[in-house]
C-alpha cells in the first residue's frame, strides 16, 4: 500500500517546485504547517502551538514538557540553519 502523503506537505512540495526553490520540513508536525512566505526565500511556517499540543498527545508530555522539548530540541535545531529553513510562529492573543 503507497503511503500516504498529508496535505498540507504536499501542497508545500507544490509550491517550492513552482518556485523551484528546497524547503526544510519537520517530520511528524504536518498538522502544525499553516502556511509558506518569502522570508529570504521560500520558508514554510508552523503554529508553536500546534506543535505543542501534537507533542502533548502523541508523546504524552505534559504543556510544560512539550513546550520545552519544542525550544530545545526543534527551534534550536533548524535556527541554525537558513535557507529554506522553518520559521515558527506564535498566534498574538486579544
């Protein structure tokens, strides 16, 4: 059985291909990506949030946990990096 691709990872794929540009994805956060812009080349954005909560429930970690597995083990990782790599974005609360 092919395996199956999410969505929102293919329509990334899409859209780095018409723009004919390579873009970092983090593996297992699909549902996270919320959206693609220039920022010094074609970048894919994820909701921190989503991230948290996808750890919280697959993982079973607590917010706490999740939060600072998230800083240390996913931000910090791809800040490093620069082309192509995610940016991560935090919802501002009215």
């Amino acid at each position: 059985m092919p395996i199956q691709t999410h969505p929102a990872r293919a329509r990334v794929q899409e859209i780095a291909d018409m723009h004919d540009e390579e873009v970092i994805l983090i593996d297992g956060h699909d549902d996270a990506i919320i959206g693609t812009g220039d920022a010094g080349g074609l970048r894919v954005f994820y909701s921190i949030e989503k991230i948290i909560k996808t750890l919280m429930k697959r993982d079973g970690m607590s917010h706490e946990e999740a939060s600072e597995f998230f800083s240390y083990n996913i931000e910090r990782a791809f800040s490093s990096m620069s082309k192509g790599s995610p940016i991560f974005i935090e919802p501002l609360q009215p």
